[in-house]
C-alpha cells in the first residue's frame, strides 16, 4: 500500500537541490512553481487508477535559503467509496544546510489526520538534533553527515556533473519522529522513454542550456544500516538548476508517477 508521506519525501527531496561538503555558493536552484499529473503504479507499471495532482514550489529567502511548499493530492478508491488523501509540507532550509524549519499536514476528505513540526539543527561538528513542537517535546538525534532535502539534492546534482555514479547519505525530512534514513543513490543515463519529456509551453527559458540528470534512489530505515529492501525506491529526471520534469516513488507493489504539466518561475525576493 502506498504511504502518502513517502511520496511527499520523494518528491522534495528530488525537486531540491548541495552536499555539506560543498561551498553554499556553488550551485543556486531556479525559484519556481510547477505542477505535475500523478498515476498509481502496480508493480512499477502505470495502472490508470486513482489519479491525483502535486504541486510545489521553492522560493529564495533574503539570506539565501530557501522556502518550499508542496500538496500531494490522491483520490484513493475504498470498501466506502473514494477517499481525497492530501500531504502539505512547508519547509524552510538555510543556504548552509545546518537548519530545518518543517512543518507536514495530512487531511483525509477535508479532515485533519496527522501534524507533525518542529525544528533540525546542525553543529559545527556535522551532527545536530531535531526538536519537535508537535508531537510536543519530542527530540530526534541527527548523526554527523545527515543532510536535509536541499543538501541531498544538491549533492546529487554535483555528484552527476563531475560523473559520478552514485553515493550513500542520511537523509532527514522531518514527517516522522524517526532518526534519519540511509540512502543510497544511483546515477545513471537518461532512459530512451524519458529522454523526450517536455518541458511546459512558456516555460522554456528555465531548461535552456540546462542539464537532465536521472537517478534512483533506496531509503532504508534507521537500524538497517542500508542492508536488506529498501523501506520504498524513487527515480527522478532533474534539470541540474533543481526543476523536476519526471519522478516515481515505489512501495512494495505499489506506487505513484508524476510528470510535469505546468512551469513558471518565480521572482527573487526584494531584500533591503
């Protein structure tokens, strides 16, 4: 069965973009607002069924970060009838990556089912901690390299750039009060069947000269130390300025696919 959340996870995480090991100067992401149509997947093959929409955003802040909003929306078919699933997710990530400001929402028909916020923090020393706000209280230890969705994103981008092909991570989105996940990440050619997916009409400007990097991506619960399956699997067709035409999250036998339908940038913040 597909767990909403996870898509949320996937989608952030690769329509973001740099490794800590870095410099924050190095690679700056197009402020932007796109959308894209979602099918459920069975078995890794497009089913039709359950069709759905996912917006999202990235802004610039003032002192270089950034601010992310996104919406999930499934109708999921039921014993009672279809059910109208949602995940929001309101993110803030500082240009150094060291904090995380998150806040995820689930509602189902309209109603609220699930909130979990708070706040992430890294040390000079690469480890840090997650504080909660709700669930009030509760804290999260976050090991020395643990990256959050702009940091793992980047660190894709550069390491597909430099020909790399692939790399291992801790991720931390904040939706659970959970440690970080492992990740391991495949970078790989562009398959034939993607290689063609267009960019939205009048959005041109933002892919012009810009770099299609595909991947896929295993996220393994804490404890597993990246052995075993992988708690769920995700691909993505990136442009290296951080704008997602093409991505899958995969679960089990289940899944979703979403492709890009509409694009618009976005204007740089005016700061003083």
């Amino acid at each position: 069965m597909l767990n909403c959340h996870h898509a949320m996870r996937t989608a952030l995480a690769v329509a973001l973009g740099i490794a800590a090991a870095a410099p924050a100067t190095a690679q700056d992401f197009a402020p932007h607002r796109a959308v894209y149509s979602v099918v459920t997947l069975e078995k890794g093959k497009p089913s039709g069924d359950a069709p759905g929409t996912y917006a999202y955003e990235i802004k610039l802040t003032c002192d270089g970060g950034y601010v992310i909003n996104q919406r999930l929306r499934l109708e999921i078919a039921g014993a009672r009838g279809s059910v109208v699933s949602e995940q929001q997710s309101q993110m803030t990530e500082s240009r150094d990556s060291k904090k995380l400001v998150f806040e995820h929402r689930t509602t189902a028909n309209g109603k609220q089912t699930g909130l979990v916020k708070g706040e992430a923090l890294i040390g000079d020393d690469g480890s840090g901690q997650a504080r909660f706000t709700d669930p009030e209280g509760q804290t999260v230890a976050l090991p020395a390299g643990t990256l959050f969705p702009v940091a793992i994103a980047r660190a894709t981008i550069r390491q597909a750039k430099a020909g790399e092909n692939g790399f291992d991570a801790q991720f931390f989105f904040g939706d659970k009060v959970k440690p970080p996940q492992s990740v391991n990440i495949l970078i790989g050619k562009v398959p034939k069947r993607l290689a063609e997916v267009k960019i939205p009409e009048g959005a041109e400007a933002l892919a012009e000269g810009r770099t299609r990097i595909y991947y896929r991506a295993g996220f393994f619960d804490a404890g597993t130390k990246g052995q075993g399956e992988p708690a769920f699997e995700m691909s993505s067709l990136t442009l290296d300025n951080g704008i997602e035409l093409f991505g899958t999250h995969e679960e089990s036998d289940g899944g979703i696919e979403y492709r890009i339908t509409r694009l618009e940038a976005l204007p740089k913040p005016s700061c003083n």
